[in-house]
C-alpha cells in the first residue's frame, strides 16, 4: 500500500507498507486511529494513544471553511486511501500525494502557525 507518512518536524514522504494491522502499527509506534478529516475518501491513521503517551506535537488539523485549528495530531501519522466500497484501507493515488504532501509540508506548517 503506497501512503504518505508524516513526522513530527520533517516533510512528508511517500512509503509503501504492507496493508496489515501489523505494519500499520509500526509505522505510528503503537495502536492505530483512524480519522476522516478530509472531503476526500483519505484516512489519518495515527496513533490512538498519541495525547497520552506524550508524543511529539506534529502537525493541526484545520478547519477548511474557517481555516481555523481545530485538533492537533501527536507523533507520527500516515494518510492512505480510504474507499467506501470497502473495509480496507488502500493506496494513495500519485494526485493524492502530491496534494496532501503540500498540504503537511513544514511551510504550511510554519505559515499556519505565524497566525496563531
């Protein structure tokens, strides 16, 4: 499965895992999270105990009508494709990674934070 993965204070990158529950634990270190914040069919997986373990804050989650933060994901995430016609998780497509790389890229980052 082609993903993109996001860490705390890097850019994203695309990767490609296996799609078990195995591989996705491993890359966000611990049990998974998904959430749909996006109007496309693209899943954040993150991991579930983030707040609580006290991992690194990594990027916000912003409301795209307000522009407004309105969650922050802690430790490390990945998105991957998410469609509704089934229960697993699949591929990005390469428009979806080059969207959703400048989406969580450091600049956008760096720019949302300047407001805040």
């Amino acid at each position: 499965m082609r993903i993109l993965i996001v860490e705390p204070g890097s850019e994203p990158y695309p990767a490609e895992i296996g799609d078990s529950l195995e591989a996705m634990q491993s890359v966000v270190g611990g049990l998974i999270d998904a959430v749909y914040p996006f109007e496309e069919r693209i899943a954040l997986i993150c991991n579930d105990e983030g707040c609580l373990l006290n991992l690194p804050t990594n990027r916000p989650l912003v409301n795209p009508e307000t522009g407004e933060i309105y969650d922050v994901v802690q430790g490390t995430f990945f998105l991957c494709g998410a469609p509704e016609s089934s229960e697993h998780f699949t591929s990005l497509t390469e428009e979806e990674l080059a969207k959703f790389s400048k989406e969580f890229s450091l600049s956008k980052l760096l720019y949302l934070l300047s407001f805040t």
